[in-house]
C-alpha cells in the first residue's frame, strides 16, 4: 500500500503572497482578498478536490529590512497590504462540510487568555474543523508596534512561546470538565460550578487565575502546525506539533529536515509519525508539459525580483539590497527564520546560493521549490519527493490564484488519486480525527492531554 500524500493549500490575506508581482498577471485574481466570495469560492474549490485544509499564513508587521525600508514591500504588495486569517474562516467553513483550516497566529503580540477564546470560538463554529499556527514571529516592525522596543531574541521567544502554550493547554483542556455543561431547562442549570475550574497560572511571562470563558469545543486543543524548523524551532515542535511544516529548496535539505523532526520527536517521547511534515512547493500543472513550461515562462514575465528579495529579507534578516547579485550568501546569525538562513547557506554542502539565484527561485513559490508538468509528471516528482524524503505531504502555494488550485483541483488530485497515493473521500468528524483517525482529542503523551482533569489518576 502507496504511502499517502497529504495536501494543504497554503494561502494569505493580502494581494502578493509568495510570488511577488504575480498579481498583475491579467488571470490573477488576488486583488480580490478583500471580498468574501473570493474565499468562499476558494473553500469550494479546495473541497471539491479533497484538500486535507487551507493553511493560512500570517505577519504582523511589514518587510522592512530590504533597503532599510518598507517601500519595495508597498511596491510590489510583498505580503502588504495584509488584513487578518481568522475572519475569513467562519464563512468558508459555511459552504464546506470538510475542509479544515490552519489559521497562523503570533504567540509574541497577544496575551494567551483572549486568543484562548478565539480559538475555542472558531472550533465551535467550524464544528471541529480549527487548527493553529503557532509563530514567535520574526518582523521587528510588528514588535515596534505592538510597543515593544524590540522583539525578543529568537531563543526567548520560544520561551514565552512554551509558557505560552501551557497557559492555552491549561484553558482549553483543564478548565471544563467533559460533563460540566448540563443545559438542563427543568433545574435552570446550564454550567455546574463545581466542574469548571480557574487554571491558577503563574507564570514568568503570563498570570492567568481564572477558567476558560467557552465550554469545551469540539477538539478542545485545536489542531497544532508549527514552522520552526531551527534547533530551538524543531525541540518546540516535537513537544507541541502535530503538523510541521518545512521550506526545504531541495530533497538533500528536506531529508535531513525531516530525519531531525523525527529524532526530535522520539527525544520528546513521542513516537516518529506522531508529526505529520508537510513540505512548501509550488506546483504549475497543465494538461500537458509543453503547456506547463510555457506557463511557467508566461508567469516570470510579471515575477518581481525585488520583490522576492524583499520577502527574503525579512526572512533572513538580511538586507539583500546591499549584496552585489553574484555575491554567493553565506551564513549569517539573525533573530529573524534561522532555518531559512540555513537552508540557503550549509543545509546542503554541495550548493552554494548567489543573489540573483535567491531572488530568481523566490520570485515564483517563495522559499520552497516549484515542480512543472502535467499531472503525470507532477505526480512522479511527488512520489520521488515522498519516497526520497520520507516527507507526509505538502503545502501547496499558488502562482495565480485562483488557477493554481484549480488546476491541482482539476488535473493533480485526480492523477494522484488513480495512483492510490491521495484519498477519494474525506475521513468523518474533526479536522484532528481527518489527519490522524484517532479521535478528536489529544492524546497521551501530548503535554495538552497530561494537564486533562483525571488524566493522571
């Protein structure tokens, strides 16, 4: 039996997400972010071709690092404007029975307890379908606007991103008991008392006294994605994720990425496939090759190169603009992604990266690779991806939106699915339940499921 490629759309609410420039192309419709049905028909899309979720990316902050400025980002709309991932979600879950959403939020701008109720609020709404993106983000513009003098260092951060955690755990799985709720019309008693419990943290970053404001949600604990993929970043996910997601530009860098995850995850007390990885692509699908290599070479005529080092930029924390375009990049330390520092620099010994390589392979798909070629072809990458690699599945970005979904909807899912290497049917109940089929809760030895009430006795 084939192993089983899962598949993520991975998308933004903003006009340029990871191919700079791309919204001038005369077929995108990005320019649309702004307009509900653009999304609603997107959830539609996705669900029609059984896609596991749509991951939405999020930052809270502009790219200024590029030239020492925000202008290139503005220019070029490089993930600005940008409007929040959590509204968007309630609509789309509307118009879909299945599709789960992965929704990104910074765990270094907001206090713990009303984010909680957010999360709680959109797994009732989604009838189970929520998960979270935990980020410590990496902007130092949405520090300094958030009234921090700077952001914490990257090691601190995840250190406030731990406690953190535990406050949320805390909320969502130690608050309410499972019978609390009674809604019993004959007494007049809705919640009893004595089964709802204030969480008495203290802390060294959050004091939180109180119970949760929401009774227990579908999932409880929302389905957990995490990026990092440094040392610090790969501890912090084998403890708390159960999704991974990695933007590795080749099999070499994604095989050790992956192996480390793993190891990282048995260190933890957890088993190897307890985390599902699913690596960035973008994937250009046509009926035919020729037809997908000429749409490939159609999209790089609107591909901005400034653009795209203006994104990695604010990824590495390296202004690009002050390097000559055949200066190869060389590792520097930065409290920015350290990953993607790294994988552009030693993840692969036998590679070496100058600027203009960096700003013409970001300019289409971003940090992570782009595969070209009928769904015959895409599909035997994939497979050679999967095999090689030991990678679960993949986050899909788009090009021109909506017809880079469409034609993964269209021509990849049905080629894959022939191959019996992707689902025909959605899993029943939660969107934790559709990705692992077991249950809806977390499970032992999650750190959330050893705070539950009675977990230990």
């Amino acid at each position: 039996m084939p192993k089983q490629i899962r598949l993520n759309a991975f998308a933004m609410n903003t006009v340029g997400h990871l191919s700079p420039g791309l919204w001038r192309h005369p077929r995108d419709q990005a320019t649309r972010y702004t307009d509900i049905h653009y999304w609603t028909e997107l959830a539609r899309t996705l669900e029609r071709g059984k896609i596991d979720g749509l991951f939405i990316a999020d930052v809270l902050g502009a790219y200024d690092v590029y030239g020492g400025n925000a202008d290139e980002a503005l220019r070029t709309a490089a993930q600005v404007p940008v409007n929040d991932p959590l509204q968007l979600v309630p609509a789309m879950a509307a118009v879909t029975e299945h599709l789960g959403f992965g929704v990104t939020a910074s765990v270094s701008f907001e206090q713990p307890y009303p984010f909680a109720r957010r999360m709680s609020t959109l797994d009732h709404l989604t009838r189970g379908r929520a998960g979270w993106n935990i980020v410590t983000s990496y902007l130092s513009s949405g520090a300094r606007n958030l009234g921090q003098r700077e952001q914490l260092s990257h090691d601190q951060r995840y250190a406030l991103a731990e406690e953190y955690l535990q406050v949320c755990y805390k909320l969502w799985e130690a608050s309410w008991e499972d019978d609390a709720v009674r809604a019993d019309r004959a007494s007049g008693v809705y919640a009893d008392p004595a089964k709802v419990h204030g969480i008495g943290h203290q802390g060294e970053f959050f004091q939180v006294p109180g119970f949760h404001l929401c009774e227990p949600s579908p999932q409880r604990t929302p389905v957990l994605y995490q990026a990092g993929a440094s040392t610090r970043g790969r501890a912090f996910a084998a403890a708390n994720a159960e999704c991974v997601f990695v933007a590795a530009p080749s099999k070499t860098v994604l095989k050790n990425q992956v192996a480390q995850v793993r190891a990282a995850a048995v260190a933890a007390g957890r088993a190897p496939g307890d985390i599902l990885v699913l690596e960035q692509l973008t994937v250009i699908v046509a009926p035919t090759d020729e037809q997908a290599l000429a749409r490939l070479r159609e999209y790089r005529e609107y591909a901005s190169a400034s653009g795209a080092l203006t994104l990695m930029s604010g990824w590495t924390g390296i202004d690009f603009a002050q390097y000559q375009s055949d200066q190869v990049l060389r590792e520097v330390q930065s409290d920015a992604i350290q990953s993607a520092v790294e994988a552009f620099t030693r993840a692969d010994p036998s590679r070496t990266w100058t600027t203009a390589e960096i700003a013409d392979y970001c300019a289409i798909g971003g940090d992570g690779p782009v595969l070209v070629g009928s769904a015959q072809t895409v599909a035997d990458l994939l497979q050679e991806w999967v095999q090689e690699t030991d990678v679960d599945g993949f986050n899909l970005a788009s090009v021109v939106a909506p017809e880079t979904f469409e034609a993964v909807v269209d021509l990849l899912v049905p080629e894959l699915q022939a191959r019996g290497l992707f689902k025909r049917d959605y899993a029943p109940g939660t969107l934790r339940n559709k990705l692992f089929g077991a249950g809806d809760r977390l499970g032992a030895p999650h750190p959330a499921a050893a705070l539950r009430r009675g977990a230990g006795q």
